[in-house]
C-alpha cells in the first residue's frame, strides 16, 4: 500500500512522459498532494477545474439516469495528454488521480496500465 506521496512519486518516476501528478479530493476540489508541474502547468489550478469536469459528468450521468461509474477521463491537447483515474475502495470514494502527459514520448497505454495499479495501492 501506498501513500499520497508515494503514489505521486511513483507516478512521476514510473509513466514515461509525465509531467506532473496529483491526487484529488473532488468533493472540495483540493489536491492531497501534487508532484511536478511547472509555471504553466499550476497542479492546484488544475486540481480545481478537473473537479468541474468530474462533478459535472457525474450530474450528466445523474439526468441521464445512467446507473454506471465513470473510470477514467482523457482529455488530449495538441503536445499533452491529461488523465483523469477515479479511484475505487473503502476511504477513496471521493478521489481521484490526475496525470498530465507529454504527448511526444508518452505510450497512453502503459500510462493508463500503471495509473491503474498505483491507484489500487494508493491509501489514505
């Protein structure tokens, strides 16, 4: 099992291409932990807006009265990738990992692969 920090560092260390992590509470829309990132890439601003998307898929499934789980979001820029994992289990309910990608020299799926083993050991 794994912490908050451990997961990020993982994260940054084990998926080629990454440029930064963290992990979200989208029920207040504060990051937990966030991991690299850089002056045009604030992780917390992130954070944030991330949990406008998440918050409003999870109404859209709400009136569309889909009885489903949202896994994963992938929104893809022109020389990004950003991955959002929604985590599962006891205590991680309202979390979820976020990953911004370099697209160049990121393999999706390997990222998604990984993104989902370090979330199951993630432990708050």
């Amino acid at each position: 099992m794994a912490h908050v920090e451990t997961a990020l560092k993982d994260m940054m260390t084990s998926i080629e291409g990454a440029l930064g992590a963290a992990v979200v509470d989208y029920s207040s829309g504060m990051a937990l932990g966030t991991l690299g990132g850089s002056r045009e890439l604030d992780l917390n601003v992130a954070a944030a807006g991330n949990t406008d998307v998440i918050r409003a898929k999870l109404r859209t499934m709400e009136h569309l009265g889909l009885d489903d789980a949202i896994e994963d979001v992938l929104i893809t820029l022109g020389d990004q990738y950003h991955l959002i994992l929604l985590c599962t289990g006891r205590g991680k309910e309202t979390l979820f990992v976020y990953l911004v990608l370099n697209k160049r020299n990121a393999n999706l799926a390997m990222a998604r692969h990984q993104l989902r083993r370090i979330e199951a050991d993630l432990e708050l």
